[in-house]
C-alpha cells in the first residue's frame, strides 16, 4: 500500500469534504492506480492528525461518489472503474492533458450576440425603449394578483396558443385599435420566435423570400436558417420600390415577402395606402404570403397610425406580427402572430417542438394590466414622452443645419428613430461616436446586399434616452459630422 501525500486546501469546507477532495486529486494525478489500496482510517487520521471517524466520512463520500470500493473488512481500494471519461491513453492522465470533445456542428449563425449597446453613455440604438419610465411598482400589482389567484389549469401543459384571457385582451385591443379582426390570435416569446417558427414551417432549402433591402438582420437570419435565399426589393427615398416587387414576382418563384410597412425599418418611412393595395393586388395574384412586422405600431405622432395591412386581407395571405418589446421592454419576450385559422394550428403544433408555452403567469399579469386600463395610460405617457424626444432631436439638428452641418433628413411620421443623410463617410461617423461611448448605426448595418451601401446615413434612435443625454450625445457627435463645403 502507497503512503498518500495529500494536500488540504485551505477552504471553509467541512474538513472530511477537504479531504475527500485531497483523495480523489490524488486519484486524479495518477499518484493511485483503479484497484490500488488505500491507507486505512486509522492510518491516515494518524498522518492528518484527525478523528478516525472523519477520515470514514471521507471514504464514504468518495464511495458514493464512485472514486473508491470497499469490501467488508478488507479497507478501501481505488475503484476498478473511475468516475471519469478517459482520454484514449492507456494511463490515467491529469484531466488537463485529456483531448477535448470537438463539436460537429450542423448549424452556425453568424450574426452574434451583440455587446448591449446601453452600455455606451449615449446610445442611439434605434429601436430601443426606455426602459426607466416602465412603471414596474405599477406591475408589480398585477404579477402579485396573478400568483395570489394562479390560474391553476393553465399552469399546466396542455393548449399552447395563449393564456386565453391575455389572447382576449390582446384581440380587444387589435380590434379596437388597429382594426385588426377575424385573425386567430398566437402567442409567442416575441417576434423572433414567430419568424423561426414560421421559416421552419413555411420554407424550404433553396425558396426564396423577398425582403426589404434596408432591413431587419434578426428576420433575415431565421430565413436563411430555414435554408431561404433572400432577394432584395429596391427602397426609393419614398419607401418599398412597387415596381420592383412585381418584377421580382415574375422573375422568380418568390414564396414569402417580410415588410415593415407602418414605419419601415430602419428607414422609418410609411408605405402609403396606394402602395400597400398594390402589394396586396400582386401577392393575391402570385400566391405569396406576406409577413407584416409590426413592431412599433403605437408610436406614431402626428396623425392615428395606418390600420395594418393585414386588417384588409380578404384572401387571408398576410401573417400580422407584434412585439411587446417596445410597448414594454425586449426582456419581456412576449409577442403575437395574428394568423388565417387555417395556419393557426401548425403554427401551434410545431411550437410544441421548441417549447410548450409562454410563459402563463406573465401573460396573465399583463392580461391584468391590459383590463385595468394601466396599459394604455402607459402607452400613452411613452408615445408622449416619445414624440417630445424626437422634437429635442430635430431642433438640435436643425441648429446644426444652420450653422452650416450638412446633413438632412425627413421627420418621420413615427417610429423611435431619424434616418439622417450625412453625405458622406457614415460608417466612420459610426466608429469614430463610438470612440465617444456614443453608439449609432450607420447604413452598411442594415443592407442585404452590401453593394448597394452609398455610406451616407446613419439612424439615431430619439426613444431610449433623456432629452438632455439626446442633447449632450448630439454634441459630440456634432464635430464627426461633414461640413457642407465637404460634400463631394
Ligand atoms: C423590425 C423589428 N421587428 C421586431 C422587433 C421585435 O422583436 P422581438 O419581439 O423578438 O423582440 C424589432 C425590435 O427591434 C424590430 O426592429
């Protein structure tokens, strides 16, 4: 039998755990062999100078853990077969030099997690809330009432397209607001999981889908996921090219179109009503479904928001999508699909694969607050409070303008952000504010086609940050901007 040296470390664990530790280290360097006899008890609380009765709790704990045997009255033995995948060497080897396991990896994405842009001092992410005015104390109200009176059946598996209370505020709502009716209604964790699921449930390798070609990356991603190619629509300063949308019909076997219509992104411009009809009339006639990203629909200032085009859908081709991201904050992850019956329930069925619900006792808290009343008070202080922001942004710009900057932009109708022309040098002005802990895009974020970047706009969220730090951020990004004597 080896005489063990066994080195305790000094941690607040209870002393057998430590020396349990300190065998089965030197199990793991090889300084014991499967099979080797260990010290008895009483040998080694001679050499650690402890209890014999520690020492037993030891053995017993790497016992149940499988490190070491023992037969009656025979002591302790390494075990034969030692807890551990071995590498393919015939000896034991510290667990550092054992090969790692290398992935066959059948999908990738490309498009990684971004580092936050709140963790810039400014941040002109375009599409961001401010997550400070959520009333969360106002909230929490409703989280308390749904877990003091749980919807007990609910809470179980079982019907997966929605707590049905929050599905019939949530049809209120639409029908009220956005005159969206006979849609059945599917709730989702957010708009993302909808695009996966309907890519995976729509698209096949080698179908094409035509998006916008200033567009929303994330949608994209789950397209091509599904094995999609996309195809570009033309963007005029007006908006989605019409023209090229039925050229692109004709041309190719197009299976799905993706718009953000109401305020497109990341242009916010609004496709106008006679557009809308037109894209209609054409994905009538060439059987192509349409998905409409709604995704900001209540922030609009200026006049009541165009109804989606998804409320005029006598042929039941558009697949309506709304986020609970901006209304409330993107960790919500609560979204809608509002869907032709007829889709309604593959969609709910192949749900089932990546996950059984949404969360129920959210929906229910929200359900709660949506009744009340306290969800449109809030809508209606953000969109305020909103409007009042993108008012800051304009004025200071528009000073700029006259002080001989040359850049020019539109006031979009609505949205969270300004799409704004700086001539020239855009994703430089983009790096250089970043340089600044100013964070904004610039053009070449948003292309499909990177041929098409003319490199002059960048997009400057107004929603998610206070009037003064919209002021302070806009003056360091002030002297980044071209002079007009500059302009090519
Ligand atoms: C075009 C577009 N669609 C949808 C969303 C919301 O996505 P989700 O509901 O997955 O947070 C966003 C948010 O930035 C967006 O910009």
């Amino acid at each position: 039998m080896k005489t063990l040296t066994l080195t305790l470390e000094s941690s607040q664990k209870k002393l057998y755990l430590k020396i349990a530790e300190a065998i089965r280290n030197a199990i793991k360097q090889g300084n014991v062999h499967p099979n080797d006899k260990l010290p008895s008890a009483r040998a080694l609380a001679k050499q650690l100078l402890v209890n014999r009765h520690t020492i037993m709790a030891a053995y017993n704990e790497l016992i149940a853990q499988g490190w070491v045997e023992t037969q009656q009255r025979r002591g302790y033995n390494v075990a034969q077969t030692l807890p551990i995948y071995r590498s393919s060497a015939k000896t034991f080897q510290n667990e550092s030099n054992s090969t790692q396991h290398k992935w066959r990896l059948v999908k990738t994405n490309s498009a990684k997690v971004q580092l936050p842009a709140s963790q810039y001092l400014y941040n002109f992410a375009g599409g961001n809330p401010d997550i400070e005015i959520f009333p969360f104390n106002e909230f929490r109200g409703y989280m308390n009432d749904a877990l003091n009176r749980p919807a007990i059946n609910d809470l179980n598996y079982g019907k997966n397209n929605g707590f049905p209370p929050f599905i019939k505020e949530v049809s209120t709502y639409l029908r009220r607001v956005r005159s969206l009716s006979n849609k059945e209604i599917i709730v989702v964790n957010g708009t993302q999981e909808a695009l996966y699921i309907l890519s995976q449930l729509l698209l096949k390798a080698g179908d094409k889908v035509a998006v916008e070609s200033l567009g929303y990356r994330p949608a994209w991603q789950a397209f091509k996921n599904a094995g999609a190619e996309l195809i570009d629509v033309r963007q005029t300063e007006q908006g989605i090219d019409v023209e090229h949308i039925e050229t692109l019909f004709k041309q190719h076997k197009i299976r799905l179109l993706y718009l953000t219509p109401l305020h497109q992104y990341p242009t916010t411009t609004t496709l106008p009503v006679a557009k809308r009809v037109k894209i209609y009339q054409l994905a009538q006639q060439y059987n192509i479904p349409i998905i409409e990203d709604d995704y900001d629909h209540e922030f609009h200032f200026d006049s009541q928001p165009l109804v989606p085009m998804a409320a005029n859908d006598p042929a039941g081709l558009i697949i309506y999508l709304s986020s609970f991201s901006k209304i409330m904050f993107p960790g919500m992850r609560l979204g809608i699909i509002a869907v032709d019956k007829t889709l309604a329930t593959h969609i709910t069925d192949y749900r089932t694969i990546i996950n059984h619900k949404v969360n129920v006792v959210l929906q229910d808290a929200v359900a709660r607050w949506m009744k009340d009343g306290a969800f449109e008070r809030h809508l209606r202080k953000a969109t305020r409070l909103y409007q009042k922001r993108r008012q800051c942004m304009v004025e200071l710009l528009n000073s700029f303008i006259e002080e001989g900057l040359d850049i020019k932009f539109t006031i979009p109708a609505g949205g969270m952000a300004l799409w704004v022309d700086v001539g020239k040098n855009a994703e430089n002005i983009s790096n250089l504010a970043k340089e600044k802990s100013l964070y904004l895009l610039a053009e070449n974020a948003f292309h499909l086609d990177n041929k098409n970047n003319q490199d002059k706009y960048i997009r400057l969220g107004f929603a998610g940050q206070s009037e003064e730090k919209i002021q302070q951020g806009l003056l360091l990004l002030k002297p980044l901007l071209n002079l007009r004597s500059n302009r090519d």
